[in-house]
C-alpha cells in the first residue's frame, strides 16, 4: 500500500514587491512562529519595505510590542532588513519578506505544530466575508465583487494533489499581478481541500 502523502499548506504574500520565490518551512518551531495571530498580522501588512514606526501605524499597535515579533521572524528567515532611512537624528531599518511564497509539509511535529491554524483561518475568513457582505459598496455591487463555490468532489489521491498543485499555480500567477492600480482593491481569497468525513461521528 502506497505511503499517505502528508498534507501542506502554502501562503501566499500579499505584494508582488517580494522576492519571487517559495521558502520551505520544516522546523516546527519556526512554524509556531509563522502561525501567531500578530506575526501573521504584520506579514500581510509588509506589502512594502517598512520600519517598526510603520508597522505600527498600520497595524495600530505599540511599536515597542512588535520588536520581539520582528526580530523572531528575522531569526526564522520570514523577513530581513532590505534598507534603512534616517528620520532626524535616527536611523530606521525597513524590513520586507524573504519570499512571495511559504509552504510547508505537515507530518510528525511540523502536524503538531500547526495545529489549530486551519480553524483559525477559517474563522478569519468567515469574519471578513461576513464584514464584506454587510459592506453597502460592496453589498451593492458598486465597489466589489464576491464569489462563493462549495463543492463535494470525488477524487483520487493523485487527482487531488493535481487540483491542489493547479490551484496553487493559478494564486501564484495572480499573486504576481497583485500592485495596487486604479481600479483595483485588496481581495481575499480562501481555498480548502480535504476528505470529507461524517462530522457526526
């Protein structure tokens, strides 16, 4: 009987200004780094080269509180220093992220380490499809575009790591076109795959 192929996950930043490449995650330590709620936060919000005084203003948080966020991410290799700026008498290094994509296989303790991640991400994008749906503009169709597909398949392993694989590719190359331009706006999008299972048992 053929080994389970274990499963993975991929993440996709949100600027087209990160190098263009994909980073492996193995350690599961760095992947606990990775999956911390604020630490994903400041990911997502590196869109560009920024200091901590930015961060922080995007994120409305305390700068000193990201500092430690920071500098875990740096030692994990998520972000690096790309160049700095003097503000009066100081200096200020902006950071950026290290690759345009992160994946990692789950399996043994890397499995462990994910842990409640899928739940979380769920409940993220069932949060910001509920404030989009209640959003006049985008309720009215005047400043968006929704939508939704759910679908029961019946797939070979083979066939569902091809659909994986093919869903991956097509994020990747719009990823790539993802500048900010008249006309267009920040999207979410949100994909699973996984066997479906009688959630009663």
């Amino acid at each position: 009987m053929p080994k389970a192929e274990p499963s993975s996950f991929v993440w996709h930043a949100r600027t087209a200004r990160a190098p263009r490449t994909t980073l492996d995650i193995d350690d599961p330590e760095a992947i606990k780094v990775f999956w911390d709620p604020l630490r994903q936060e400041i990911l997502k919000a590196l869109t560009e080269p920024a200091s901590v005084n930015d961060l922080a203003e995007r994120l409305e948080q305390p700068a000193h509180r990201l500092y430690y966020h920071l500098r875990l991410l740096e030692q994990h290799g998520f972000v690096v220093p790309v160049e700095s700026r003097r503000v009066g008498s100081n200096t200020e290094v902006l950071y950026g992220l290290t690759a345009n994509r992160f994946t990692s296989r789950l399996e043994g303790d890397a499995l462990a380490a994910f842990g409640s991640q899928p739940q979380r991400a769920f409940a993220s994008a069932a949060r910001q499809f509920d404030a989009a749906m209640t959003d006049p503009d985008v309720r009215d169709r005047k400043d968006g575009f929704v939508a939704t597909a759910t679908t029961d398949l019946i797939l070979t392993p083979a066939q569902a790591r091809a659909l994986r694989d093919r869903l991956s590719a097509l994020v990747d190359e719009y990823a790539e076109k993802s500048v900010r331009r008249r006309g267009a706006r920040p999207m979410v999008m949100f994909h699973a795959l996984f066997p479906k299972v009688d959630a009663t048992r």
